[in-house]
C-alpha cells in the first residue's frame, strides 16, 4: 500500500489529469432526460408563490445533536417517509468548446443555473439545511410545504462566486461538501479557499465533508479512514468554527461496510446519488440526492425532482 508520504504526489498528478479536463464531479444522475439549457426561461413552470415569498424556514436553527436519542425513528420509519428533493450540482459556468459531452452534464451554464434557481423560487420551494431534513426525517419535525435541499460537491471556485450571488436573489442556502486536498488551488479550475468556506459558513451555508481527494469510500482500507474521513473532518471544522456532521460520497458510491464507520465519527447524514433503494437499517447514510444536469432545463429539472422523490 502506498505510504502517506506518496499519496500527495500521487494525487496531484492524478487531479492533474482531472483538471485539464475541467472537471471533478460524481458519476451518476437523477435521469436520462437532456435537453439544452437555452429553453429553460421559456419553460420554467409558474406557480402561486414568487422569489419574495421563498425564505428560509424558521426551523433552520435546529441543533440536530440536541434530538434526545429516544425521540429518533426506526429506520423503516425514516425510509417510509415522503423524501425531500435533493440536487446536486458541480461547476457553475458556462461550457467550454473543449467539454465533452458527457463533462456538459456536470457543469451547468450560469444562466441555466439561474433559470433553475429562478424555476424553484417560481414554483414555492423553501431550501433547507441538512439539519433540517435531519430533523424532519428522524423526529417528523415540520418543514416548508415544498421543501428543496440544494448542494454542491467538490468546493469549485464559481460555486463561490457564480453560484452562491443568484441564490441570495432568492435567499436560498445551499451545502457545500467539500474535497479538501484542493483548497485554495487555483488554475484552470480553481477551488475555493479557506476564507471563502469560513465566509460561507459564516452566512448560514453548510459545509460538509467529500473525502481529501475523492477516493472511492468503497475501496478504504489501512490508513483511508484517517486520511480520506478523520483528516478533513478536522480541517474543515477548524476553517469554519463549526462541526461537520454531513458527507457526500465521491461518485455517490457506497457499501453497507462504510455506513458504520461514518456515523462513528459523527457524521449525522450521508448523501449518495440517484439509487433510490435505501440501506434497511442505516438510511440516514444513504440519503438520496440526483444530479442537477447541466444540460437540462428548469422544466426537466423539476419534472426530475417530482419524478424521482416520492
């Protein structure tokens, strides 16, 4: 096995050849469906509620560690509850003549990300934080009449500044789970550094943990817990001042042999991708998200949302 002092180095040529492709992302979506993202404004759904009456729920406070443990659910009463959308997006910007098509679905043009947000805003959806669908889901707790949890993987620089001003539009919060071997790079794609995360924190975002260098959490073994889990865990909390209780899983992949060893070191709620089986005795590990794809429309992607989560 390579020892701690290789792994660097090899990691660095590795997110070398990610980069140059303009891209580091998971690997699995919500849905086939694609179209392009310049029909989004002409299709974007309209509903009752307006941008001005979108705002964040007033539960958004809740300290999920204060649940007395006898208040939480089973695990099949947690499954059989009606799940809460859940999107993931990666870059933000607008594509590149050299982006394949296949990187296109991971990276989402500005002004189809704003029809998307504009798409939710429209349509009376409240976005939520982790704790709050922590809450909901173990205790029943209430929350919005259309609740939406928005995320983002990877900690891309554009998040930051491309992202993160169209959602204020809306005053909608987001998660950012965060690669943390890639603070502060800059570059072709550039990341996020730590007064940025600090500054998100600060704002009411969450900031929650995607391994150091996106290592399959499949393939751990030795050493990988401390250095992919444990290490960044501590990082980013003390960047933020704030506990990490949420993780997303690189790719979306995980197996039963994980789920313990995350919630041990204290993660409340893990977040894979589309698979909508969830594990029977640790659900709150297997949390579902789909991928918001770059080339769909605010009209695919809220077809998706209400397709996918029952």
């Amino acid at each position: 096995m390579l020892t701690r002092q290789l792994i660097p180095c090899l990691t660095a040529l590795a997110l070398s050849a990610l980069v140059s492709t303009g891209l580091i992302s998971c690997q699995s979506k919500g849905s086939d469906s694609s179209e392009t993202a310049k029909t989004a404004t002409a299709e974007t759904p309209k509903a009752e509620e307006t941008a001005k009456t979108t705002t964040t729920a007033t539960s958004a406070s809740i300290d999920p560690t204060t649940i007395p443990a006898n208040k939480i659910a089973d695990a099949a009463t947690i499954i059989a509850r009606k799940q809460v959308p859940v999107l993931c997006y990666h870059q933000v910007r607008d594509w590149r003549a050299s982006d394949s098509k296949s990187a296109r679905d991971y990276i989402i043009p500005v002004q189809a990300f704003k029809d998307h947000m504009q798409m939710l805003a429209d349509s009376g959806y409240t976005a939520i934080s982790p704790d709050q669908l922590y809450a909901y889901l173990t205790t029943g707790a209430t929350l919005p009449k259309k609740p939406v949890m928005i995320a983002f993987d990877d900690g891309n620089l554009d998040q930051y500044e491309t992202a993160v001003p169209i959602m204020d539009k809306h005053n909608f919060k987001a998660s950012f789970f965060i690669m943390t071997v890639a603070i502060g790079r800059r570059g072709k794609q550039p990341y996020m550094d730590k007064t940025q995360l600090k500054d998100l924190a600060d704002r009411g975002h969450t900031i929650g943990a995607h391994t150091w260098d996106h290592h399959n959490v499949k393939k751990y073994q030795g050493d990988d817990w401390k250095i992919q889990i444990d290490e960044p865990n501590a990082k980013l909390a003390s960047i933020t001042g704030k506990p990490v209780r949420y993780f997303a899983y690189p790719f979306g992949l995980w197996n039963e042999a994980a789920l313990p060893e995350l919630q041990k070191r204290g993660y409340l709620m893990s977040f894979a991708l589309s698979d909508k089986k969830l594990d029977p005795n640790m659900p709150l590990q297997t949390v579902r998200r789909i991928i918001a794809g770059g080339q769909w429309s605010a009209k695919t992607l809220h077809r998706n949302m209400v397709g996918s989560f029952d």
